[in-house]
C-alpha cells in the first residue's frame, strides 16, 4: 500500500509538528569504532579518557549481543545509559509484515525514515533457511535505477539508498526474529558459538544494486564481517552487481567478500535488453574485471548468475557459448528457474531445458548447480522483490516542510 499524508487533518499536523520538535537523535549502528568514538565524545556524553573503552562496551552489546535498548546494557552504569539513551538510538526498523512461505522462506518488509524521501520507505528482506545453512538477503537500495526488464524490483524507480545503519539492521532484526544473538541471560563474557547460526550467510543480493551505495554498503559489510562482532566470514559473504564495473576491483580489494554477477546473456545484444547497464559496460570490460577481481582463485571463485528464459538465453548454443565467454575464470554458474510476477512477459525454461542446460555446463567442468525457487508463494524468490514506496514529488516534500518548520494551520 502506498504511504500518503493527508495535510488538511488537525491529528497529522499535530503528529508532524511534535516530530519535528523533538530532539534528532544519533545513530550507532553502523558507525565505524572510531566513528562511535567521536559521536561519544562530541556529544559529551563520555570523556575522550573513556571513549576506547566505551566504544568495546557498545560494540559488544550492539554485535554480539544484539540488544536494541540501552537499559539492557548492563556493565554500563545506570546515569550512563540515560544519557546515552538521551542522545542516541540503536532501535530496529519497524516491522510492517513478516510472511512464512510453505517451504520455510520468511520475507519482511521493514520500514524507514524518510531521509529526503518525504515519506517513510519500505523494503524487503528475505532468509532462506538449507540444509546446513541459512541466506539472508539483503537490499541495499528503495528501489532500483537498472530496469532488468525480468527482474520485478527493477519496475520499482529509486527513491534512495539505504544507509549502513539500515543494511546492517535487516541482518541484526532477522537475527531478532530467528533467536539467533545469545539470550540476554547468557553471562558476561561467555562464549557465544559461531556454529549453528540460523543465519551463516548474507547476500546482497535484495533490492537495488549494491555497488551504486558502495560507501553505505562497505561500511556495512566490514561490521558484519569484524571478528569482533556480528563475526560473518568474508566467505560466507557475497556480493552480487549487475557490472558496474568501474567497482568491482574496488570491492575485492576494499570489502574482501564473495563476487557474483548477474549475467543472463553471452553477448551484447542481449544483455542490453535483459541487463541494460550492459550498454555501459559490455560484457568485454565486465569480464575483464572479474578476471583482475582481488583473490581470485578457484577456492574464491566468482559467481554468475544466469535466469533461465525460455526461448531467450536456454538454447544448447547459448550453454556453449557462455562456456567459452567465461573460459579461464575460476567460476561457479548458477542457473535460475524465472521466477515469474505480476504483469511479466517472460516464461520459465521447460526443466528438461534447464537440466540439459546444466549438463553441458558441467561437463565442461564448472559447477552448475541449478537454484531451486523459494519462497515464490509469498513473491520472495529471485527477483521478485519490491515494495510500494515511491518518492514525494519536490513540491510535495518542500511544502511538508515547511509546514513542519512554521508550524503551518495552527488554530
């Protein structure tokens, strides 16, 4: 349902005009270490002596942990809190709906502040729990500006980016949701296992394209991997772009975790159709970056994503071809069954295709393991994630405001 305000009622411009009054508080989650310490300290909240060690005390409760209300800090003094709690939030994201597929696939829509939107925003995340793991998937944008024209997040414009705190608050909330941080009642200082997680591995690989928020979206994954914390292995990380390829180099060298490309097609004229940041970046420079990805190797190989079209990209010419495309790259190739949405041209390959498709891939010695669909009963399967936000028109949003700075229909 698409968010709207209704300027004219006295109980919206009482709720606009008290939150515009009230206090902005800063953001924790999601600052570097030596970011938390300069909010602390700037804020007056702990003296500069103090800010290495307060910053390890928060890092700790907010990462391993996990908890979301200052008053559950407890090696904190009490008068701390209530300052930091004065000054600062950790809260989650509201949940708007949490959906259970038949086959155990949860996707929530989480809402969040504006932030130049005009209105609140809404995304989608998705945990997909396998036989000795569980995925969560996570957006990193409202919205998408790449217009894959299979892809049903790609008929969603962009209202904006997420920030680091928000990316990193979809893994911390669905860890909430599974009772995957310790109990609060866990002593101080136990050690918390890695093995067992309900969540093992993250994907980018949600809403928007990553490597356009590629500050927001670092910042976010170095916390999610620090051993220190939330403590996910580089490995059990992976990052999907659709080839921006002016990033990819900088993504190895400056994240460390997994690559995978979306590729769908083995030549131009294709791919500028299903993947129209093709026309930018042809598949020649695409693959040429992934062969200079840092760590490349085959125990760190590089994923391609390839959604099966039927009659579009799953002839045996086009297995043939894409063998040759990617000959030399260290590579894992996962073949997806289109997940069909509302209002879609495209058909899923027949199975036979599809596994006839595989064989060959295989056979040519990379492993082509076909993705089984999840989650489609609840539109939580690849690609079909979006939500109802769409940014206020400028006029709509500058109007706001000012209402909300003047104080505007005040009796």
């Amino acid at each position: 349902m698409t968010l709207s305000l209704d300027l004219t009622t006295d109980a919206t411009r009482d709720a606009l005009r008290a939150r515009a009054a009230a206090p902005v508080k800063g953001e924790l989650i999601g600052l570097t270490r030596e970011e938390l310490a300069e909010a602390l300290v700037s804020s007056g909240v702990v003296p500069e002596r103090q800010a290495k060690m307060r910053v390890q005390q928060l890092w700790h409760w907010l990462y391993v942990r996990g908890v979301s209300d200052f008053a559950d800090m407890f090696n904190i003094s009490k008068d701390l809190r209530a300052e930091l709690a004065k000054h600062f939030t950790i809260a989650r994201p509201e949940i708007v709906e949490e959906q259970i597929s038949s086959d155990g696939t949860r996707k929530w829509l989480f809402r969040f502040p504006p932030r130049g939107a005009g209105r609140p925003v809404e995304i989608e995340t998705v945990y997909i729990p396998e036989e000795g793991r569980g995925t969560l998937c996570i957006s990193s944008q409202v919205g998408c500006t790449l217009t894959c024209s299979f892809c049903h997040t790609g008929t969603q414009k962009l209202v904006r980016n997420l920030t680091a705190e928000e990316i990193l608050t979809q893994l911390m909330t669905a860890r909430d949701r599974l009772g995957d941080f310790p109990h609060r009642d866990t002593p101080a200082g136990a050690i918390v296992p890695a093995e067992g997680r309900k969540i093992s591995n993250i994907v980018m690989m949600g809403m928007g394209e990553p490597l356009y928020n590629f500050e927001a979206v670092k910042k976010a994954l170095l916390i999610a991997s620090d051993g220190d914390g939330l403590a996910l292995s580089k490995r059990r990380i992976t990052l999907s772009t659709s080839g921006v390829v002016p990033e990819i180099f900088r993504t190895g060298e400056e994240i460390g975790v997994m690559l995978a490309i979306s590729l769908h097609a083995t030549n131009d004229d294709l791919r500028d159709l299903l993947v129209p940041i093709n026309k930018k970046y042809p598949l020649k420079d695409l693959i040429e970056a992934c062969r200079s990805y840092p760590g490349l190797s085959n125990a760190r190989r590089i994923t391609f994503e390839y959604v099966m079209l039927k009659d579009v990209n799953d002839s045996l010419e086009d297995a043939k071809a894409l063998v040759k495309l990617l000959r030399g790259v260290p590579a894992k190739i996962n073949l997806i069954p289109f997940n069909p949405w509302p209002g879609t041209n495209y058909q899923c390959s027949d199975w036979e295709t599809i596994e006839k498709f595989a064989d060959y891939i295989n056979n040519a010695g990379y492993a082509s393991p076909i993705r089984t669909p999840r989650g489609r009963d609840i539109l939580a399967a690849c690609g079909q994630l979006k939500s109802e936000s769409e940014r206020m028109k400028k006029t709509e949003r500058l109007a706001l405001e000012a209402m909300m700075i003047a104080g505007h229909g005040e009796a």
